[in-house]
C-alpha cells in the first residue's frame, strides 16, 4: 500500500505542473504522459488569478504574439523550435476567477522524433512579467505499422498507414502522408484493438478508407475516413446471428452488413415495454425467445 501511494504521487506530479507567483496561479497538465509520433499532443493551460484586482491576458500589438507561449525541450537540453505561431482569444480575470485553454502543440512545434521532452507554460498578463511552470515530462513513441498503402490522390503519392500503438490499452490509429512532400496530413487514433488483432481495410470508388477492427471480443468499429484522413462515419456493432462484415460492391462502393449496432442492442426494449405486441429483432439478429415465452395472440 505504502508503494502504491508514492507511485500514484509520482504519477499525479508527472502529470499536472504549475506554480504561484505574484499571486497567481498557474497549472499545465495532460490526460496521458505517452503520445504516438505524429497525433495531436493536447495540454490544458489552466491561470486562477489570486491579487486583488482584474488581470487581462491580450496579444503584443506590435509582435501579435499571443500572451500564452510554451518551451519544449529534449532530453540533452536543446530546445524544440516553433514551425508557427498560434493565436489566442484576449481573456480578463477578476478576482479569485480561473479559466483554462486547451492547446494542441503538435502543429505549432517541431516534435519530429521519439524520446522523452518536458514542457512549460508561460503565459504573461498585461502589464507584468510572465509567469511560467514547473516542467512536465512527457514521452513521444512510434508504434508499430501493421499495414501500408500507397495511392495517388490529386497526383500526389499517398501513403496510408495502420499502426498499433500501447497506450494504457492497445489502439488503433491511421495516418496519411505525403512522402515527396515529408508531410504528415494526420495520425488519427480510430479506437482501441483486440491485442493480436488485425483490422480489415477496403478503399472505394471515391478513395475513402472503410477500417473494421476488433474493439473486443465479438465488439466491431467500422470507420469511413476520407482521402485526408478524416474520420466521417463510426459505428460499433456487436456479433450475432452474423459477424460485421465489409464488402466491396459492383458500383465501388463498400457495404458494412452483419452483426447488431452496440447503441440498438443497449436501447432495445424489454418484452414488457413492448407496443402492439410485435417482437423486437433485426434481419442481422433475430430475435432469440427466452426459456417459456409464450408469443401474444393477435
């Protein structure tokens, strides 16, 4: 018990940094300490302003930079430079009022490689200096590419990707880049995975990508990604009569049949809720009587 307790401490102070000067208060924190290389990295800023009187938080007018900023560094020590600058809305705090920002810095910074960073907050209220964090720790990853794809999408090579990623639990994401260009268009995490599992991909007439993968036992997620790598359409099914299933179709396009919608399975009404006495069911599951059910007499 005693290590359990110093171990959860460590992790709380891994997780959440900040710091009080001049009486206010400063916080940087993340959901996860482990990030795939590529996906969107997002850290809330969250200022309490703790002096007895409003506090306004505005952009340099001459610069436009934007009153919050952070300082990312590797593990040896050098800095990680900033590809753009991001714009902030102008903020004000009376007294004893917090209010808290949440930033994505994987567009803005260049975290190019997989190791181990940490990160700080500054952030600079009108008129006073600027306040900055405690440093945060956080580790970038690779994953591990279980399948690849290339097309040409407006004459350009496109590489399409699957990758298997150990978070707390086993995830799935799919990233789309340009090689030519050394552009990634995104690292977009699709759900978790069954361990051992493979997703089935199918691409139709319009080069978007269908993915069905094992979320769990006998659980599916069927995405519909665009050509860029943007998730359009996602629904869970559960295995029935018939397992979830694709299937490319004579026109191009991909038909997702088989199994029940999780959501339908979990709002599906009891036999004593029942209207009109019809029984409830589906062409993917019929419905399966109980033990002594005695059908209604129209």
């Amino acid at each position: 018990m005693i290590f359990f307790r110093t171990a959860l401490a460590v992790v709380l102070l891994f997780m959440v940094s900040w710091t009080t000067q001049a009486q206010v208060r400063i916080s940087l924190s993340s959901e996860r300490s482990n990030y795939l290389l590529f996906e969107n990295s997002p850290f809330t800023v969250e200022v309490t302003n703790e002096s007895g009187e409003p506090l306004n938080f505005s952009s340099d007018p001459k610069t436009g930079h934007s009153w919050l900023a952070f300082i990312i560094l590797r593990v040896d020590g050098s800095k990680i430079r900033a590809e753009s600058t991001f714009s902030t809305k102008d903020r004000s705090l009376q007294q004893g009022e917090s209010f808290s920002i949440r930033v994505n810095i994987t567009p803005y910074y260049s975290l190019r490689e997989t190791g181990q960073y940490t990160i700080q907050a500054v952030v600079k209220p009108d008129g006073m200096n600027s306040f900055i964090t405690s440093k945060l720790t956080f580790n970038v990853s690779k994953g591990e590419n279980i399948w690849q794809r290339d097309r040409m999408v407006d004459g350009k090579r496109t590489t399409y990707s699957i990758i298997r990623f150990l978070e707390d639990e086993t995830s799935c994401y799919i990233r789309v880049e340009e090689p030519e260009e050394n552009l990634v268009l995104c690292t977009t995490r699709t759900g978790s995975l069954l361990a051992n599992s493979a997703p089935t991909t199918l691409f139709d007439a319009n080069g978007e990508l269908h993915l069905l993968q094992s979320l769990a036992a006998r659980t599916y997620r069927y995405s519909k990604i665009s050509e860029g790598g943007k998730i359009v359409f996602q629904e869970d099914r559960v295995a029935g009569a018939t397992i979830p299933t694709m299937a490319s179709m004579p026109d191009g396009s991909v038909q997702f049949t088989g199994g029940v919608n999780q959501k339908e399975l979990q709002q599906r009404p009891s036999l004593s809720d029942d209207q009109g006495g019809k029984v409830m069911g589906s062409a993917e599951q019929p419905f399966s009587a109980p033990p002594g059910f005695v059908p209604p007499k129209k």
